[in-house]
C-alpha cells in the first residue's frame, strides 16, 4: 500500500492538492454559472508529458493558466530545500518517478552533472550550451513586475516556460510568452544578483 501524502498547492489552496508521488486532483469547491449554483467534483488531474519527457499540470484559476511540472510541484510542497539550490533533479534518472524520495534539491552545476551521468543530456544537446540562457533570465509579468529568475536551459524547462520562446523573445522575435517579458543578465554579473524563484 502506497504511503500517500496531499498538501494544498501553494498559491492555489481552494483549487488543487498535490501529492508525495506527483499526483494532482482538483477539489470540490462551489462555483456558478448561468444555470444557477453548484459543486464541482473532486477529481484527479491528467498527466501530460512534455517534449523533454517530464509530467506536466495546466493550474487554473480566474481564467488564467499556469504550466507546472510535476516534479517542481512535488519538491516544493514534501522536500526542504538548501540554500542556493533551485534545481530538481530525479535520483534514479526516470523523468516519470515523482515519488519525492526520489526528488532532491540540487544547484545548476549538480542537475547538469547527474543528467550527464545517467544519460539523461548529452554535451551536444541542443538547449544545455545555448548562449542566450548563459547567466540568468529574469521574468517579468506584464506589468513589468520581476516574478522569477531561470538559470539555464534545465531550470526554464521545470518551471514550465518553452525555452525556443523565451530565446525568441531574448533575441527580439518575440514580444512576450506566458504573457511574460525577459531579460538576460550575462554571466559574469549574474554572480552579484540574488536569485528569486
């Protein structure tokens, strides 16, 4: 028998529980619509697995959406996380075990090197080198709050953004994705800016 665990997903405590293996169910909640009032079922979310090959959710709430991985979800709700550190990476290399026992909290450096060990990236891998992610990205909504920080093609990819559109928009082809606005910080002053996530 599984020992499974729910929490309220940060930010959307009315809406969705999360569990320790990955699993999202949205809750019973009341709503109304023109035909009167009524309650939604608690039901269990589908699975959707990305190009990368990671379990993604679609968060709703007022109309907007939100991409999130299931692995971030996880580690975020059932794994203390270190200082420093904003990476997830699976221990076992299979994208598809969100079991948090199986989810650890690593820097950009450590992720790479797993990913590299298992197999999971190669040095020749289109998004691990490319230039427009060297550094940091800060994320700002539309009206030109800063409300995130991706280092790295890996990070960008967990927290759920498509990293050809943000290197789209870094690179002028693009006004926004997600609704969003980015801006590159290169490398060597990246090192005196705090990092948000």
């Amino acid at each position: 028998m599984r020992d499974v665990a729910w929490k309220k997903v940060q930010g959307y405590e009315d809406f969705y529980e999360i569990s320790n293996y990955g699993d999202l169910k949205s809750l019973s909640r009341p709503l109304s619509n023109h035909r009167g009032d009524y309650f939604t079922k608690e039901k269990m979310l589908k699975k959707s697995v990305n190009f990368y090959g990671y379990i993604q959710y679609i968060l709703r709430n007022k109309g907007k959406c939100k991409s999130v991985s299931a692995h971030r979800l996880v580690a975020l709700h059932f794994i203390d996380r270190i200082e420093n550190n904003q990476q997830v990476n699976h221990i076992d290399g299979n994208k598809l075990n969100n079991y948090y026992k199986n989810l650890e909290w690593v820097s950009q450096r450590e992720n790479m090197q797993h990913a590299f060990r298992t197999g999971l990236n190669k040095a020749s891998d289109f998004g691990l080198e490319a230039k427009a992610f060297a550094g940091q990205v800060l994320v700002y909504d539309k009206n030109g709050n800063h409300i995130d920080t991706l280092i790295g093609t890996r990070d960008t990819i967990e927290k759920g953004y498509e990293f050809r559109a943000v290197s789209a928009c870094l690179h002028g082809k693009r006004k926004t994705h997600k609704g969003c606005t980015f801006k590159r910080i290169p490398k060597e002053k990246a090192c005196e800016t705090e990092v948000s996530c």
